[in-house]
C-alpha cells in the first residue's frame, strides 16, 4: 500500500528542485528555470519538477488525514511518477523554445511546470479511462481501480470491493487533475506577473480548450462503443479529441503560448502537431491490437476483444463491405456484453479471459482486410506530413529537429516509441 513519502523517480546524481514557501505564489521558475540542461534532457527537468509538485501535495494530502494520504493521494502520486513517456511535456518546452524561447529563466520554468502539469492531466486521463474500459492492468501492474478492490477484499471490508475500487478510481483521477490545475494556475499567475495579463490569458484558453477537448473525446468514445460502431470519419473525429489534441497540438500551442509566439508560428505549430497527434492515436490503436504486453504494458487485444470504436477496426469493417468479405465483417462484430481483462487473484496484473477464438478471428480480420497496412500508411502519411509543416518554422533549425524526433516517437516510427501505451 502506498505509503506518504514519495521518491520521485528520476536519474542518478539530479537533485530535484526545492518547493515554495507554503501560502506563497511562486516565481514560474521556481521548480526549475531552464538552462542548457533541460535541452539535452527535458524530461529529466520535468521528473524534477514534478517530483517538487508531488511531495509538496503530498505533504498536503497528509495534514488532511494520514488514511487518505496512504490509501488514495499516495497511489496518484505513485501513478504520476512511476513510467510514462513524458511526450507531452517534451511538446510543451519545444513548442516554447520554437515560438521564441530561450530555454532559460522564468519563461523556461513556466513551460516544465507546464509540463508537469500536463502529466497530472495524463494520469487523471489514464486512472479514468481504466475504469470507463474496466482495464485491470496499466504500465505492467495493477490499474488503479484494480488496487483499491484488492485493498478492501484483502481488509475484509464491507460491501462491494469492485464499486469500492470503481469510486476510489474516481476520487483518484478527480484528486490528479485538482493538483495538475493547481500547479497551472500558481503558473500562470506567475506568467501573468512576469510577461502580462495577454500572455497569461492566451495560456488559460489553450489549457481551458484542452480539458473539454478531452472530455468531449471521452464521452464520443464511450458514446460509440454503446453504438456498437462507427464510420472511419467518425472514428478519426473521436481520436482526435480524446487524445491527439492533448498529446501534441495543445502541448506544443501550450509551449508557444508562453514564448509569446506570433500567429504564424503558432498555425505551423498547430498544424505540425494535428497530423502527429492523429499519428500517436493510429499507433495507439495498433499497439492495442498487435502490441507485446512485456512491452506495452496492457494485455494483447485488449480494445479488439472489447469492440472499441477504433479507426483501425472502422477501416477494417469499410474494407470488408467492400470486398463484400462476410467473414471479416462477422469477425468484427463486437461482442455480445462483457468485458475483458478480470484482475488476478494476486492483483499483480489482469488476466484475460479465455480465448474462445474470437481474438484471433478478430485480429486475422484486421489484417486480412488490409486494415493495419492501411493504419500504418497513413501513421507514415501524418508524420511526413508534420515534418514538411516543422520544415517552414523560423528560427533556431535544430528546434525543428528535436520536435520531429518527438514526431517520430509519437507515431511509433523510433524503436523508442515502442514502450508502454499512454
């Protein structure tokens, strides 16, 4: 069980920078402003200042009440610190650094803690979505929900131990996002102090549109796997909103926001980020069907087994009426009610539940109909056509460079996109 003392992962030697006083604003750099470090290494940067922010509503959460802080706070916490690709945060800074930043002082430490509050966002995004798909496992263990049934069956508590996981998760994804807007408003009244109430508005609009982006998609998603399926256009639609836009296109207009970036600047960077966002779905959407559990973290075909609305499975069924393929289009089908994925007795991951051969009918469908060539020519498509829009970004060329490197990592065309799902 969680415990109230966090250690903020991190690499060996960086010492993670010191929290505010309590009751204080504080100066948007004060977890850190920048410098020549956070270019070579800005997720580092990031840990170390969401370490900060961690610790410091950890200490919170603890005054409030210790069962609290063990039980729910410190899992959030852990959940926060433990894995994750740190993408969204890597858009945030160089999307600062390609409007006009310099990657130092105030404006540099707005745009981490930016970033660290965007990975609060993802965890918030991530406890609730587990829940909403009733997925037992994430980053190789547990998901949230998972753990907290586990801890009432294992406490013999009274009631129902999955609805008492359930609502756990809630209040877990509820409390990231209270701490992911906290740390955004302490930043941008910093902005507002240091570069001005027009800089600082701009910014709240970008994190404002995102949320409800996000929910919007959320809603879209659960919307249509009730409807059993959706057109591709549909699908796309749906991707789009629930994590495209979060994962890049408002990161990187985040990141330019807070470098005061012209309009032009700010388009490019939109339009950059639109087509790697769709890619980082597309490659979502294959890794959950196609992707190696050791490596992504959830179990293999978990969303096929489930119906999810996906463009991969809406490509797919297009592809079969076409071909008037009856099979694929039978194999398709989502199924009658369940769910996968029930949580092993030990808690230590989920376990799918036997395959009556419909997975693999499914998966077989999926490329069989040329679907996933399909998918993956297009994830190719969006990511060169990013590059050509980062190609015509004034200023620095190696800017450009590290948000194409970021690009590639989205779309799953680097080995070292290859790691966990969200």
């Amino acid at each position: 069980m969680p415990g109230t003392q966090v250690t903020p992962t991190g690499h060996p030697g960086r010492h993670p920078a010191g929290t505010h006083r309590a009751g204080a604003r504080p100066h948007p750099g004060a977890a850190g402003d920048g410098g020549p470090g956070a270019d070579a290494d800005v997720a580092g940067a990031v840990e170390a200042v969401l370490g900060a922010c961690v610790r410091e509503r950890m200490r919170e959460a603890a005054e409030v009440d210790a069962l609290f802080a063990g039980d729910l706070a410190g899992r959030v916490a852990d959940f926060a610190l433990r894995g994750g690709k740190r993408l969204r945060a890597g858009f945030v800074w160089w999307g600062h650094r390609a409007g006009g930043g310099t990657g130092r002082g105030p404006a540099a430490g707005a745009a981490l803690r930016t970033g660290a509050a965007l990975e609060l966002i993802q965890t918030c995004a991530l406890i609730h979505d587990d829940l909403m798909d009733e997925s037992a496992v994430r980053r190789g263990a547990p998901a949230v929900h998972t753990r907290l049934a586990h801890q009432h069956a294992g406490a013999g508590l009274r009631g129902s131990s999955a609805a008492f996981g359930s609502a756990g998760a809630v209040l877990a994804g509820d409390l990231a996002l209270s701490w992911a807007d906290d740390l955004f408003a302490e930043t941008a009244a910093g902005v507002r102090e240091f570069d001005g109430p027009e800089r600082a508005g701009a910014l709240r609009r970008e994190w404002r549109a995102m949320r409800t982006e996000m929910v919007a998609g959320q809603y879209l998603d659960l919307r249509a796997q009730a409807a059993g399926a959706v057109p591709p256009e549909r699908a796309m639609r749906i991707a789009r909103l629930k994590s495209a836009l979060y994962t890049v296109e408002r990161p990187l207009a985040l990141g330019a926001a807070l470098a005061g970036a012209d309009t032009a600047t700010l388009e490019l960077l939109r339009s950059a980020g639109r087509c790697a966002g769709v890619a980082f779905q597309l490659r979502d959407d294959l890794l959950g069907a196609f992707g190696d559990p050791a490596v992504t973290g959830k179990p293999c075909g978990e969303d096929v087994r489930e119906g999810k609305p996906t463009y991969l499975r809406a490509v797919a069924r297009r592809l079969a009426r076409e071909a008037g393929d009856t099979a694929a289009l039978a194999a398709l089908e989502p199924p009658p009610g369940g769910r996968a994925g029930a949580p092993s007795p030990d808690g230590s991951a989920g376990a799918p539940p036997p395959d009556d051969g419909r997975l693999d009918a499914a998966l077989a469908a999926l490329e069989s109909t040329g679907a996933r060539a399909a998918v993956e020519r297009e994830i190719t498509r969006l990511a060169e056509l990013s590059h050509r829009r980062l190609a015509g970004l004034p200023g620095d060329p190696e800017v450009a460079r590290r948000i194409g490197e970021l690009v590639d990592r989205a779309a799953g065309l680097v080995p070292a996109a290859g790691g966990e799902r969200g």
